[in-house]
C-alpha cells in the first residue's frame, strides 16, 4: 500500500526536532524508520509531519559514565554488536541486538527507536527492564530521567510526552544472557528471557508474554530465597498474560516461558 500524505522535515538537532514536534500534534520521529515505515505503508500510522533525526550523530555512542555505561538513542544495532566497552561491561545488550532481524535491519534500526515503539515482541526493552536501565528524554521544558520500569506503558506506549525525544540510555555494568525462541529467522519472539546480575542480585525479564517487557518477580524472589534454578523457573508465568497469536497459544507461551528461564538462570 502507499503512505498517507505527509510532510517531511530533518532536524539539525535534538531542540530542532522538539520544536518541530510542537508544531504538529500528529507528528512523529523518524530515526532508522523500521519500524514506523511499515505501519505507515499499512496506514496504521498516520502521521502529517515526519521529522527525521536520523543524523544527529552527535546522539550515536556507548561512552562510560561513571558505574554505568551511556548510550546514545540512535547508536545503531549492529555498533551496540560490536562495541568493545558493551562487550567487556554489559554484553547482554549485544548478545540481543544479533537476534534483531536481519544484517540490513540491523545496520539501520537504532536502540532508541525501538525501545521507543514500545513493541511487547521486541528485545531491546526487556533488556532494558532486566537491568534496570534509566532512558534520558528530552522536551521543551528540559531533560529528565525515566526509569525503565516506567517507560513502557501498554502496546506500542511509552512514558514520552509528544515533544520529547529520547536522547540517552544508561545501563549497569552487568552480566547476563538472553534467550530468544522464534520460528523463522530474523523472526519477532514467541518468547525471549534476559537473565541478568544486577548489584548482586539475579533479575530476568519476559519478552512476548504480556503487552509490556515484563519482569519475573516470582522467579527473582525465589532465586534470593535459595531456590534452584528450575524451581524458581516454575514461576515464569506467574502474574503475566501471554497472548494467543497465529505463532502460538498463550499455554505454550507460558511453558516456553518456564523452559527458557531455566536454561538462561543455568547458563547465567
């Protein structure tokens, strides 16, 4: 299908494209566009002004800030694989970005647009969640500092205000893995589960079983009261809400859960 009509504009920089949101309520960001683009050819976006930011280079690097490790929004896929302090301090962000999409996908799609698009099948968020990232957002009246447990607020939502934008992202140096079943390649999960060591404590975090990122408290709760992993595993699907799609029913979502948490507590 073909696009809606709309206008388009580039931003030189973070506050152009903050104002340019405020001058159209039904505006939307554009960064690496793999997301956005197909909803748009299917109509179910609709934007009347796209603003690009897909240059603003000044907002693509992973730089150490203190105990925490600082990535720009539109660091790309493929740059979080290869990043050497990502590798050494909190390789669990790469080791999720190789099982987004495809080599294309990945040299284009940004980590700030997708945590952005809010999609409960995405990687990156649950990541996010796990580790208990903060993400910095700019808007008119300034920055301000989310937490990733409040960032994702139902399918496709987010804690941003329609003029701001998502500038940094900032992560524990931390251990972990991530686990991600699909049924064809460079496919969305049927689940995923991130497991990771958080100051000394053990957090995971469910990908495709409910309509957010999700964290396993019953699972982290009892790893710290001695359990075993696959004990604690059994509880994977405690307080979620699996969906039932054309790639699976919410039953096998929830065994599927309690299997890849098991092997991702095992391997962690």
């Amino acid at each position: 299908m073909i696009p809606a009509a709309f206008e388009y504009e580039r931003a030189g920089s973070v506050d152009e494209a903050v104002a340019l949101l405020g001058r159209d309520e039904d505006a939307k960001l554009l960064a690496g566009g793999h997301s956005l683009i197909p909803t748009m050819r299917l109509r179910f976006s609709r934007p009347s002004l796209l603003v690009d930011i897909g240059r603003l280079d000044d907002l693509r690097y992973v730089r150490e800030n203190r105990d925490r490790i600082a990535i720009g929004a539109l660091t790309r896929h493929a740059e979080l694989i290869r990043d050497p302090m990502l590798r050494e301090h909190c390789a669990l962000i790469g080791e999720a970005a190789a099982l987004i999409g495809d080599p294309q996908v990945r040299h284009r799609g940004t980590i700030g647009g997708s945590v952005a698009h809010g999609d409960p099948a995405s990687d990156l968020g649950t990541i996010l969640l796990t580790l208990d990232a903060e993400l910095v957002a700019r808007g008119p009246r300034g920055e301000r500092t989310i937490p990733a447990a409040a960032f994702f607020s139902g399918p496709f939502e987010n804690a941003l205000e329609h003029q701001e934008v998502l500038t940094e992202i900032r992560v524990p140096k931390a251990a972990g893995t991530y686990l991600k079943y699909v049924r064809r390649a460079h496919d969305w999960a049927t689940v995923g589960v991130a497991a990771a060591r958080v100051d000394g404590r053990v957090q995971v975090g469910l990908t495709s079983m409910g309509p957010t990122p999700l964290r396993a408290r019953s699972v982290e709760d009892a790893l710290a009261d001695g359990a075993s992993p696959a004990d604690a595993a059994a509880h994977a699907a405690d307080d979620t809400m699996p969906p039932t799609d054309a790639t699976a029913s919410s039953e096998y979502r929830a065994h599927l859960a309690q299997v890849l948490v098991r092997r991702a507590l095992e391997r962690l």
